[in-house]
C-alpha cells in the first residue's frame, strides 16, 4: 500500500509591507520567509499595497507574494476592505502577523481568532516619526490585548521588550517567545580597504531614524577632516526634507542618500564594510538590525542613549550620546569612533537562519497541539 505523501503546514506572513519596499520589517520578513520555505513549510505572504486598487501575485525567490489594496491612499493606516476572504482563500494552517502598528494586526488576529487558525504575532516595536502616533502606542497596545491574550504565541526580539509587554498588557511570560533578528549579511572576504572618511547612517527615512542628527554634525565634522563624506542608507518619505537640510547646512555634495535593495545583500555589505564609522542616531530601537550588521563587519558604532540601542553601549559594542546632543558634540563623538583602532574581539551575533530555524520550531510546537 502506498504510503500518503504528507503536505507541508501551509504558513502565512501578514505584514503591512514587504519587499521591495525596505525597513526593519520588511527586511526581516523577507530574510524569514526564504529561509522557512526550505525548513518543511509552504510559505507565503500577504502583503498591503495603498498605492493599487487592484490584488497583485508574484513569486519572490520562491515564496508566493499576494498584494492587496489598503486605505487610506497615501497614508500608513492599511486597512484592508475584506482582508478575510483574501485570507480564507490562501487556506492557512497557521498566520503569522508581523507588526502591530497599523489595522493589519487587529484584522487578521480577529480573523485567524473567528476560524481558530493557529496564530503569531511579532510586535516590531519602534518608533515614529509622528509624536501623536508614538504617544498612542500604548493605548493601542491595550486595544489590541483581547486578540493578543488568545494568540497561540507572541514573539519579541528581546528580552527587554518581553518584559515590557508583560508589564504594560499583563500578559504571562510564558506566552512570549524571545526570537531576536539575524545580524548577519553576507560573507564579504577579503574585506575592502576602510575609507576613515566615510560615516555610515542606515535606516528607514524616517524623522525618528534620527538621519538628520548625523547631518547636522557634518559641517563641524568636515572643519574637523575635510574629506569626511556621509551615505545615508535607506529610502523613505523624508528624503525631501533630509536632502532640503544637507543643501541648508552646505554640505549637500558631501551627503549621498541612496538605498540598496533588500535583495542584494552582498553589496551593502561591501559598501558597510568601507565605512570610517556607523551611527544609528534613533529615537527607539527593539533590536537594531543595521548595528547588529555594523558590528558583525567590525566597524565602529555610535549610538543614541535611547532604548535599544543603550543595552550595545552597555556591552561595550558602541559608544553611545545623548540623542539631542550638539552637532559639535556629535561630530567629536563620530571622529572619535573613527581614530579609534579596531575592537579586534570575536562578537556572538543572532544569524537569519537561527532567527528562521526558531520560528520552525515554534510553528511546529504550535501546529502539534
């Protein structure tokens, strides 16, 4: 008698965007999502698009990606009209939300939750660039408690964000999963020669990334090192005003703004690894992908004192200023990273593949109940 073949848990990743966009959540459901489809799972992703009217599928490295309309247009709410039948008609075993900032998260919870389907939800805490959005964050965490206390698991990317939840939603720890991202891009060997001029600033262009803090510095920095040049690293609505400030300052020929696609990786880790410095200048961070990469490619790292980022300086990976810092002290701060000889010290850093390999897990442990 021939043996019934077994067909894969059918996964899918709800997410507010996905690639080719870029951002912290971004990048991590598409380092995941590759990886989860060669560890025993169908995988694939629903993703919002407030730019279409109309539902669009492709295939990305082999993970089937669907797009649906969001509203309002032009805007970051995502609400999706319908959201139910689109995924009722994907057939999942388990939904994973990644994100809970925006009408996603409560959408598709509360649907996963009517039809019992098994579901996860990762915060990605981080910051905005609207005071108003980040004061409500909380009031809104609360909202959102009823699904949340029913998920089958929650996950956080640190330690320190598990037990603020426990605390604000009084939650039990044992819901949560501590599952941080990978900070590993590719292996680049031999490393290119450094180039002590060039300050790094990665990160979504967002006011709270604080982009335009390592911009200010810039005209002090080059009285300092006059060939000293930035690349900011990223895509996002504040390139206008990002680019109106450098022009202001007089240093817009020194400033490059540019992003390097999700997909090729190997390139910003050649263009990271030439870096004199690296600042992450934000307001808030969970788990800062970008330094975590800095760091693995032994670059200096200059971070804000702010959450998510102190817990680095405190290890000793980074030195960290007050976030409304001069521009003369943040300068000195960034010149003196770069003077500094290197650490030299081996650094146990998260990888993609662990970060993807615990997530099986968690599926499968989820799924056996």
């Amino acid at each position: 008698m021939p043996v019934p073949r077994r067909i894969p848990p059918h996964v899918v990743l709800a997410t507010p965007r996905f690639f080719p966009d870029t951002g912290g959540v971004e990048s991590h459901v598409y380092e995941v999502a590759r990886r989860l489809s060669g560890l025993g799972f169908r995988v694939a992703v629903l993703a919002t698009d407030n730019a279409s009217t109309s539902v669009r599928q492709e295939t990305v490295e082999g993970v089937r990606v669907v797009r649906v309309p969001a509203l309002p247009r032009g805007r970051d709410w995502r609400y999706v009209r319908g959201i139910g039948r689109y995924l009722a008609a994907m057939r999942p075993d388990l939904v994973h939300v990644h994100s809970y900032h925006t009408f996603v998260a409560p959408q598709a919870l509360a649907w996963a939750t009517r039809r019992r389907v098994p579901r996860v939800l990762t915060f990605h805490a981080g910051g905005h660039s609207s005071g108003l959005r980040t004061a409500v964050r909380p009031a809104q965490q609360w909202a959102l408690r009823p699904l949340l206390a029913r998920a089958s698991r929650l996950v956080v990317l640190s330690e320190w964000e598990r037990d603020v939840y426990v605390k604000r939603l009084h939650l039990p720890p044992q819901l949560f999963a501590c599952i941080p991202n990978g900070a590993d891009l590719p292996a680049v060997d031999p490393l290119p020669p450094t180039d002590p001029d060039l300050v790094v600033s990665v990160g979504r262009l967002e006011r709270y990334k604080g982009h335009h803090r390592v911009i200010a510095a810039m005209p002090e920095l080059r009285r300092r090192r006059p060939s000293a040049r930035l690349w900011i690293a990223g895509a996002g609505p504040a390139e206008a005003e990002l680019r109106a400030q450098a022009e202001r300052l007089g240093v817009a020929p020194f400033v490059e703004i540019s992003a390097v696609p999700p997909d090729r990786r190997r390139e910003m880790a050649e263009r990271v690894a030439r870096a004199g410095v690296v600042a992450l200048l934000s307001d808030f961070e969970t788990q800062p992908i970008a330094a975590l990469e800095a760091l693995s490619l032994g670059r200096p790292l200059v971070v804000a004192d702010r959450p998510g980022l102190t817990q680095l300086a405190a290890r000793g990976l980074a030195d960290a200023i007050d976030a409304d810092a001069p521009p003369a002290q943040v300068a000195a701060a960034l010149e003196a990273a770069i003077d500094r000889p290197p650490a030299g010290r081996e650094l146990d850093l998260p990888t993609w593949d662990a970060c993807a390999a615990d997530l099986a897990g968690l599926y499968r442990d989820i799924l056996a109940r």
